[in-house]
C-alpha cells in the first residue's frame, strides 16, 4: 500500500515495503 502525501507543493509517495522506497518531489 502506498500513501500519497501533499506538504507545502511537494508530493511524497510513500510505500509500506521494507526493500522500495519511493520519492516525489
């Protein structure tokens, strides 16, 4: 599952898996 979170124009996509992490800004 993954969380999409919005702060100040910047998106974080943060995924619950021990092996990926995944960053959008």
């Amino acid at each position: 599952k993954c969380k999409i979170i919005k702060r100040k124009g910047r998106v974080m996509v943060i995924c619950q898996n021990p092996k990926h992490k995944q960053r959008q800004g």
